[in-house]
C-alpha cells in the first residue's frame, strides 16, 4: 500500500486488478473503508479523502459536489484509470452517482452504504446550522458534533455494545478541520440529486433499520429510479454502515461482485 498527495488530494493505492475507487462521505476519510477491504481482495483499490477532508488540502474553491467530481476525475486520470467499479458511503455516494451519471461508460459498478440521492429540503437547514457551528466553535464545536452523531448516527446497539466503533466515529469527526468540514456541510446542503437513470451499471444499495440519513424507503425509492439496482437492509444497524457491520458488508460485497462477474 501506498498514499500519494496529488495535487492536494492525499490518494492510498493498493492490491492489483480492476480498478476499485472508493468515496468516504460527510466527516469520513480513507478509513470508511478499512473494515471492509478484504472484499476488495481481487481489485486494485484506490482510496482518497475529499478536499478538505482528513489528509487532504482545502482549497481555495469553495467545495461542492461538482468539485468533488472533478477531484475524481482528476485523481483517476493522474493514476491512468479510465473505467472503475465504485463504492461510496453517504454524501460520497451523492458524488459517485453524479460522476456515474455523467460518466455512464466509466463505471463498471456501484456499491453505495447509507445511500442517498440528496438531503430532503426539511434537512437542509440543520446541515447549514451544522456548518455554521462548526466554523465558529473551532475545534470544542467538532468534539460537540462529534457527539451529536454518535447518538444520532448511530445504532442503539452499537452505541451498547461496541464502544470502539463509537470512538471511531467520534475521532473521524473530531480530527477534521473545522473550516474543511464547514464547507463540506454546505456542499451537501446544496447537493441535488443526479440524473441517475443514466446510470447503465449494476448498483447494490446497502442501508441499515437504524439509518435516519438513508432511511430505507428512500433508499428504495432510490432505488425504484435505477435500471439494474437492489437493496439490502442491516438490521441493529445505523448511517455509519462499514463501521457498525463490517462482516456483513464484506459478505454482501463478495456477493455483489460474484453475482457482476
């Protein structure tokens, strides 16, 4: 395994195969996916942070998901990479589906944990609320956050059970930039959803009974809009999929790359 920093995006390269790219979402970094990364055992995986997020710089554009867009099209051409399969988990599974939808012929699949074509409007303000505090509170207003979504995202089961996930989470938001996961609030909060029935690829969508940001019908209504898609449902399970049910998501991406073989 390797990281490279390109052009500020810091990018872990490992394994050998087809080539896999994975997308964290709001608050998660390249790390979303250790848990997971013995499914990925036939595949040459490449895992980078969003700008602005964990490892990588935050520029001077404002973040969006076009610009999370274009830094995946811009680190997939630094490797050489033209076609891919995708997993992505929460506002990363926003942008793979607008990279998918604009580049149908690019993506041999999409595997997407707590999915979710855009927040609903009735969330955006909390997002925007989430934004502000975090660029005026500084780092004692991450640790509040940090703590507002472990109790929010997060099953009621893990949080009894599973103390290490739950510090898990926490860490992964209290070791963001406060600037960097300000702008990445607002880049979900004005997130729409992508022209998805363009998308030609097999989508595997993964929620858990416990997930308030993907609930799953709609994740189902996502899924009502796809040409080739199916939903699988975790039970004790909440938003934070790869963390909270490591196991089962490996098992079900085993299945979903054995079933596209």
């Amino acid at each position: 395994m390797s990281t490279q920093i390109l052009n500020g995006i810091a990018v872990e390269v490992s394994g050998e195969g087809s080539p896999l790219l994975c997308i964290h979402g709001l608050g998660g970094s390249s790390n979303t996916w250790t848990p997971v990364l013995p499914a990925f055992a036939n595949f040459k995986v490449i895992r980078f942070d969003l700008p602005g997020s964990a490892r990588s710089a935050l520029g001077n554009t404002p973040l969006s998901i076009e610009l999370y867009v274009q830094t995946v099209e811009q680190v997939l051409e630094s490797l050489g990479v033209d076609k891919v399969h995708v997993v992505a988990h929460s506002m990363g599974t926003i942008v793979a589906a607008h990279f998918a939808a604009k580049h149908p012929q690019r993506v041999n699949s999409l595997a997407f944990f707590g999915p979710l074509l855009a927040p609903p409007d009735a969330g955006r303000p909390g997002i925007q609320a989430r934004a502000d505090l975090a660029r005026s509170g500084g780092a004692e207003a991450m640790q509040e956050i940090a703590d507002a979504i472990v109790k929010g995202a997060t099953a009621q089961q893990t949080k009894d059970g599973q103390p290490a996930v739950v510090a898990l989470v926490r860490e992964c938001i209290m070791r963001q930039s406060a600037e960097g996961y300000s702008q990445s609030c607002e880049a979900l909060s004005k997130a729409q959803p992508a022209a998805v029935e363009k998308i030609m690829a097999p989508v595997l969508l993964v929620t858990g009974d416990q997930d308030g940001v993907a609930p799953v019908a709609a994740v189902k209504a996502f899924n009502e809009r796809l040409t080739d898609g199916r939903v699988v449902l975790f039970e004790a399970c909440g938003h934070w999929t790869t963390f909270e049910k490591p196991a089962e998501c490996v098992a079900e991406l085993e299945r979903f790359y054995q079933s596209i073989a």
